[in-house]
C-alpha cells in the first residue's frame, strides 16, 4: 500500500514547508502538497488563501509577492512559503508528488514546474474543470480526481477525464463498491486523510492501493 504524506506528514512536520518535505522523503512514496498563485504570479506551496494560520502575520496569499512569502516564517522553521518549483526540487528523485491545485486554472502551469524534475507527478482536484484544463504533453503526468460531498458525480467526472486515480474521503467510500467499481475501471484510490492504524487495515482488506497520511505512523 502506497504511503502519501499529506502536506509533508502534517502531524509530525511543519506542513507545506521545505523542512517538511526534506524529514518526510525518508517515509512516503509520494509528498502531497497544497498549490495556488501568489501575486505576484508564481505558484506556491500553501494550503490556506491567506497566510495568516502559518505565519505571524496576515495577508492574501494572491496579494502577496513570491518574494514576499519567502521572507516570513512559516510555522516556526525559519523558512517562508516556498515556491512549487523549489518544492519539487526538494523532493528525491524515487519519491513522487502530488499536486493539490486550490485554485481553477494553475493546472497546466502546476504539472510543467513539477516537469522539470525526474519525479513521478499527480495532479489532483476537486474541481473537475481545472484538471479538465491541464495541457500537458508529459506522460509521466497523471490526474486525481478528489472525492468530496458529490461521490457519485466526482466519481462520474473522474472517468470522464480519464483520470488514473480517485482520491476518495475514506468515510465516503469504504462501505461501498465504489473501490471495486474504480479498479474496474482502470483508476486507483488513494483515500485521505488516514490518522489511525485501525483504518489501514480495513482500507487494506478493501483493496486501496493508496492512504494519504498525516503521519507515518499509521503504518
């Protein structure tokens, strides 16, 4: 069963940050990261529109300079809010990445930064026509399609884009067939956000090939 750490193994580790994803690396298979546009245009790694949770200060992320970002002090570590590009160059080369696009129309651009490096890449959403938008002519690039309140509709957007994964809330769909129906239909399912080792095993009997974790603990 593969092991993605959510925001860098949010739990354990300042998420979303460098610090994050260097001390996750050694436990995931893939690092799943938040991206949306600053202000001044670059894309950057954070979860929330303004940076007022992870930081000592307020402000829009899409008011706010790259640069900016940088310089403020992101949960404590030291370092600021880093661009996707620095991210993904942060990450080893065997371990993949996910790339939750937060916003309508980053797709493209996001799965191109995340091209320049040697990694396995994902782009998820729960926004069907952002993934539907992404150009790419990088096969190495594939598409998540994020379960949320809408399972049946998410489900039926997912194989409409062909996507080669779901990403299912695990709640929505561990009592279903839904898992079943997934992998008759080409796409495997990662489930989030995993927080206990009980919850793995019975996601393990149900044939999930993936759990988005906020530790890798519950392995």
């Amino acid at each position: 069963m593969r092991l993605i750490a959510h925001r860098g193994f949010a739990d354990r580790h300042p998420e979303n940050t460098l610090v994050a994803i260097e001390r996750a690396a050694s436990d995931a298979d893939m690092i799943e990261l938040d991206v949306r546009r600053c202000g001044s245009g670059e894309l950057v790694v954070i979860h929330d529109e303004t940076v007022d949770r992870v930081t000592d200060v307020t402000g829009r992320v899409d008011e706010l300079s790259a640069d900016d970002l940088a310089d403020f002090d992101v949960l404590d570590t030291g370092t600021g809010v880093p661009t996707l590009a620095e991210a993904a160059g942060a990450i080893p080369a065997d371990t993949g990445i996910v790339i939750d696009c937060k916003e309508h129309g980053i797709a493209t651009e996001a799965a191109a930064a995340a091209s320049t490096v040697d990694n396995e890449v994902i782009v998820s959403s729960f926004d069907a026509p952002t993934l539907d938008a992404l150009e790419t002519d990088d096969p190495t690039v594939e598409l998540a399609c994020l379960i949320g309140l809408r399972p049946d509709d998410d489900f039926d957007d997912a194989l409409a884009l062909d996507c080669s994964y779901i990403h299912p809330h695990w709640g929505h769909w561990l009592m279903t067939d839904a898992i079943e129906r997934a992998h008759d239909a080409g796409m495997d399912v990662n489930v989030w956000t995993i927080d206990t080792s009980i919850a793995i095993e019975r996601l393990r009997q149900a044939g999930v090939d993936g759990v988005i974790a906020d530790s890798p603990d519950v392995l």
